[in-house]
C-alpha cells in the first residue's frame, strides 16, 4: 500500500540556497528509485526558508528499511544540522486518491511491470 511523507523545513538564513541544491540532489536521485511514486516539494509563499516536501512511495517498510539508507543521501543527512533552524517535522499519511494525467499513469503502469 503506498504511503505518503509530509516533511516541513524551516530553513537557517544563509543556508537557502544549500538546502536546495542538496534536496534537489537527493529528490532526482530517488526519483529513479522502483517503489518512488512522486514528490512535489513547496515553498511558503510569505517565507522563503519555510518549505513543505511531499513525497509518495509504493513501501513503508521499503523507504524506512533500504531508501533512507541510499548512499546518495548521505552528504543530505550530515548536512540537516547546518541547514535546518530546528528540527523538521515528518508526517505519515495513506494516499486515496492519486489523479494524474494519462501519460503519466500510463509511465507508471510501465515502471509496475
């Protein structure tokens, strides 16, 4: 059953432009990733260093046992101290509902096989 991540950042000024180059980084490297089914990562509109991640995979226990352990993630994960003012908050939700255009769930149809 696929399972969604709702991750809010605030980030420490000064440390913007880090944050997303290491974030990015990581979100293209799991994007080809088999269980990954897509990520959307949102800035606050009256907060720059405010920034919400979602992300969904097919597997809990995959993203918990293997993909947070992902080498690509690792200079992401050392870096959380500096970039981050406080600690992020990290929500688990069931998905019921995942619309998307033809082609892509046709290219999702495809990555299933």
């Amino acid at each position: 059953m696929s399972v969604a991540y709702v991750i809010h950042f605030t980030v420490r000024d000064g440390q913007r432009e880090r944050f997303l180059r290491l974030l990015t980084d990581v979100l293209y490297a799991m994007a080809h990733e088999v269980n990954y089914r897509g990520a959307v990562l949102h800035e606050d509109p009256a907060d720059p260093n405010r920034f919400l991640l979602h992300e969904v995979w097919a597997d809990h226990d995959d993203v918990v046992k293997v993909q947070i352990h992902r080498s690509y993630r690792r200079e992401w994960h050392e870096a959380l101290r500096e970039l981050l003012d406080g600690d992020r908050t990290i929500e688990v939700w069931r998905p019921v509902a995942f619309p998307t255009s033809a082609p892509e769930m046709a290219r999702l149809a495809m990555r299933r096989l």
